[in-house]
C-alpha cells in the first residue's frame, strides 16, 4: 500500500523518506513553499521511517511522528489511529466548570508504571468523586523514566507507558466510568536530548530567550509553520487520543510578540475541533502573570483560555498552614490568614501589589463580576509545589491529619476548580522528587550539579539533595498503595471522599460566583469561616481551641474533622480542625 510522506525542512536542498530500509527522493511541493513530499510503499500502522537531508548519513525521525518505538533517536513509525476499538462510544464529554481534577503522573502512580496498571486504579478516583484525570506529560523522553517535561516528538507517546495504544486504552477506560481525561502538553521548549527540530527548519528563535535557552518560534520569520505544528499536536491529542482538554505548561513562556497571540489562535482552533466533535473541549493555561486576559473570552479581547493554574491559593494555604517564610512564601506568610482570605473571594493574592521574590509589582485585579472562579484551578498540593523542593517532600510529611484536613476543606469547598495531586487524598508520605533517566552521561551529570547549585543556596548540602539519576529516586517518589488501608490515611481519604460528595451534592458549593463568597477571620487566632450562601467551611489552624462565629442563628452540621457541634451562632473548634455547615432558617 503506498503512503504519502510530508515534511517541513525549509533550509534542506535535498531530502529523501527511508521507509522500511528502501530510499525514496522527495519532491519540493509546489502549492507549499518549503513543504517536501513523496508516495512510497508503507503499510500504514507498521512501517518505519526517517528522514535524510542533503545527504547527511544521519537519519532524523519525522517531527510530526505518530509513534517513536525505539525511543526519541530511533525511526518514526506509522500509526493508524481510525482502527482503534472504542469501546466507551459514543463519550458525550465532560466539561470544566463544577469538576474537580485529580492530578497524576503514569509513571510512579502505580508500581507498575504503565498506562494500563493507571487504568486499574480507576475505580478508586470514581469513589474518591472526582470528574476529571490530568496526565502529566506523555511524549518520548530519554530513557524510561521521568518527569515529561523534557519531551520531543510532540505528537507521540512514551513508549515505557504503553505507547500510543496504551494511552488511549487508558483515555477509553476512564470514559467508561464517566471520568474525563485532560493532557499536560509542553510547547514552551522541548527536552535537550533527542530535539531534533532544528535540524528540519527554524523552530527556534534568538530573538527571545526563556529558562531553557532560545525560545520556541511564535514570531519570527518561519513561525507560521511552527504555529501550524504546535497547533496541530494539541488537536491530535484532542481528536486522535479523545482527549477531552490540556494543561498547557507555562505559558508565561510562549514569547509572542504577533497581533494574534499564539494561545488566542490555538483557542480558537480548539473551539472549532469541539463544534466538530460535539464535545466540550478545554484549555488549561499555567500561568504566572496573573494577568486576566488569559481567561478572558476572545469576544472580549481576551486570550480565550478556559482557565488557568493559581498558584497564589497554594501559596497562601501553604504559608498559613506550615508557617513556611522563604523564597516566594515570604509575601504570603506575612499574613496569611488575611492573605488566605484575600485570595479566596478575590482570586489573587498579588493583583498589582509589590512581589518581594520579583522585586517589582505584580500582577492586576481579577474582575470578580465578569470572570467566573471555575477559570481559576485551586489546590492544595501539585507535582511542581512538591517536586520542586530540594527533598520532594509533601505537604502530608509535615502536617498533621487536622490540618491536611482544613487545608482540603478550604481548597474543595471553594469557588474554585479544585485540583488534587495523587495520593494527596490519603496524606500519602512517599516523597515525589525530581527524577530523570538521561542516557546521556554529560548531560546526567549537569542536570545533577544543576540540582544541586541549585539548593546550595538555600542551605541544603549536595548529599542532602536527591541524586535526580539514581533509580532509587524514581522509586522511591512511587505511591504506597497499602497505605489508605492504614490509620491515619483511611480517615483522611474518607474526609476527601466526604467533601467530595458534598461537593456534587449542594450545588451552592461549585457556584463560580466570586463576588458571592464572604471570608471572615482572625489573624492572631488562627480561625477563619469561608461563606458560601447558606454553607460555612469554619478551619481552627491554631494550636489551641477556639471560639469562631458563623453569622447564623443556627446550623446543621454536615461534615466535621474531628466532630464536633455547633453552639447556636458559634462554634468551638478544637485546634487544627475543620467543620462544614448549612444555616437553617
């Protein structure tokens, strides 16, 4: 059967497709400057294929490749997505607003490490009441494990998890159980080994430089088709894989100085792709800048992102429940109940006020009455908070069940879109620490001392840090499934599955109406009452009982962490406690 090959290399005088061991020349395409083309024997979900340009006597795996079975070095091989069975037919879809995401990583969520052992614990998410699983990255990197953000071959998967049938048997089992699946997908830079896009045409740019060095194409000569390549990855993942949205990394990154922001086109291509398919289709943004236009609508000259990561809930939760002070904790913990307040009725805490770790001012107001609070993403934990300390040590390592619990309670009876990271819901003590497999011994040993400057800093030593290279790290980072079978883990995931279902349960809790949320609090003691219409979240994170106010004549309890019983108009909560009610007429 013949195969039509295509290929972007702008810059190359000549260039020939080897499919299978056989040469064939390609032909510039005529109606497509810098565009070759060929037709070759192929059998279209077997064959292999590389690229040779001007004779070089390398061969390049195709940028667009739809799978790299021998890793990001290796020859591209044909896929026939259409001959898939899916068997969750037809999936009508599930839609961000009143979800709750439960953020996971394949590779050290189950022993295993594989999307099909991911598929087997599905059944827990299902009772644990969250609607939505967020992958994080799952494009070839080198070697086998890590944490995906150093991905090539936008448009295949890491063959260690399953490759690309693996992910869409996974993506086919949680829509049988009604769990939509959201894609971490990296368009700001590619991992440093096995990026072999510079060699096809000018996918990079001098004109800006981000943390990874030059910044990926949006704006200079060449970029269209660079737009075109990016744009067209996150659709096949939508349309190939069915997935129902993306998270999109940092996209304070994507440097794009065009009339037409990189992120306002690929909105706009995704909301085409949702028309067509007849399913609603989202994009996550994370972003820094907490700057609203990012989640503003295009009609109202904003970026059209459905929502965005807001890491300044995180920053305040987690100043005000570990007292946490350094780095870019410090403007949080100055007051962080008051800071805690501000945040959850006004979405940010920094809205153009002076940011100590920036050292300038930052950000500008979240227009509360316009913009909805399911655009924003709160949480109480994610891969990049835990991950990115010196030890990967979690939340759960330092606090007790009493405050993980009111650090929950606020977080999932917010306004917010909650997000969880896995094993946060049974206070899980297994570390998630930075891990890599680099095959490469020069650059295993930067990212090594890399790490390690990096926390020199702050006063760790190099032997305290974690040898990212060393398989005992990546093991060690892996869940403990016998552990929400124990004391005090099974207490704590039955407060989340709890909260949870009060969550599908009083639809007042997932009205994404800022303006309507009221906080009172106490500073100096510690206590603070989340209002939302009829329901009160009351958290003590203080060492003592104390005595806090509802603003109701009356209550009925509907969750409590440890019990406990309102008095009339007040309640006393014991320390590091929290208590959920509704106020009766």
């Amino acid at each position: 059967m013949a195969h039509r090959f295509q290929l972007w290399a702008p810059l190359a005088h000549r260039v020939e497709v080897e499919v299978d061991g056989a040469p064939t020349a390609m032909a510039r395409a005529r109606a497509h400057p810098g565009w070759w083309e060929a037709t070759a024997p192929a059998d279209p979900s077997r064959s292999r294929y590389s690229f040779r340009l001007d004779g070089d006597p390398t061969l390049l795996p195709d940028p667009r490749s739809p799978r790299q079975p021998d890793g990001p070095d290796g020859p591209s091989q044909l896929t026939d997505h259409a001959a898939f069975p899916w068997s969750a037919t037809p999936w009508q879809g599930r839609s961000l607003p009143g979800s709750t995401l439960y953020e996971l990583h394949i590779g050290t969520f189950t022993p295993e490490g594989t999307f099909d052992a991911a598929a087997a614990r599905l059944d827990h998410l299902v009772e644990l009441g969250v609607d939505l699983v967020e992958l994080l990255p799952v494009c070839p990197f080198p070697g086998t494990h890590g944490w995906g953000y150093d991905g090539v071959s936008l448009w295949a998967v890491h063959e260690p998890y399953g490759g690309p049938d693996g992910l869409k048997r996974f993506v086919d089992a949680a829509h049988r159980r009604g769990l939509g699946v959201v894609l971490d997908v990296v368009h700001n830079h590619l991992g440093p080994s096995g990026n072999y896009l510079p060699r096809f045409g000018p996918y990079f740019t001098d004109r800006h430089h981000t943390p990874w060095g030059a910044a990926v194409n949006l704006d200079a000569p060449g970029s269209d088709e660079v737009r075109r390549y990016l744009i067209g990855s996150a659709l096949a993942w939508l349309r190939d894989y069915r997935v129902d949205g993306l998270r999109l990394d940092a996209v304070h990154a994507l440097v794009d100085t065009r009339a037409v922001h990189f992120l306002e086109e690929l909105a706009t291509a995704v909301d085409t792709l949702a028309a067509a398919t007849g399913r609603p289709l989202f994009l996550i943004g994370e972003s820094d800048l907490n700057d609203p236009r990012v989640i503003t609508a295009r009609e109202a000259g904003g970026l059209g992102l459905t929502a965005q990561w807001s890491d300044d809930l995180h920053h305040t939760l987690h100043a005000a429940l570990t007292g946490e002070d350094h780095g870019y904790y410090a403007d949080f913990a100055a007051r962080p109940i008051t800071g805690l307040a501000k945040t959850l009725t006004r979405g940010w805490f920094h809205d153009g006020t002076w940011s100590s770790f920036r050292e300038r001012s930052h950000g500008r107001p979240l227009p509360v009455h316009r913009i909805p609070a399911h655009r924003l993403l709160g949480y109480l934990q994610t891969h990049d908070q835990i991950g990115n300390r010196a030890l990967g040590d979690r939340i759960s390592a330092e606090l007790d069940p009493g405050l993980l619990a009111a650090g929950a309670a606020l977080v999932l009876t917010s306004a917010y879109t909650p997000m969880l990271f896995m094993g946060e819901e049974w206070g899980a003590l297994t570390p998630w620490q930075f891990f890599t497999d680099h095959q490469d011994p020069d650059l295993a040993e930067a990212v090594r001392n890399g790490r390690r400057r990096e926390f020199a800093g702050h006063g760790w030593s190099a032997e305290e840090v974690p040898d990212p290279q060393a398989p005992a790290t990546f093991l060690g980072s892996k869940l403990d499934w016998t552990e929400p079978h124990r004391k005090p883990h099974a207490e704590l995931l039955a407060w989340y599955r709890t909260l949870l279902a009060l969550r599908r349960a009083h639809p007042d809790f997932t009205d994404p109406d800022l303006s309507a949320v009221h906080v009172t609090c106490d500073e100096t003691d510690r206590w603070l009452v989340l209002h939302r219409g009829p329901y009160r979240t009351a958290v003590n994170l203080s060492d003592e009982p104390r005595t806090v106010p509802l603003d109701a004549t009356s209550t009925t309890t509907l969750a409590a962490f440890p019990p406990t019983t309102p008095d009339g108009p007040s309640i006393t909560l014991p320390a590091h406690s929290a208590w959920i009610g509704q106020a009766t007429p």
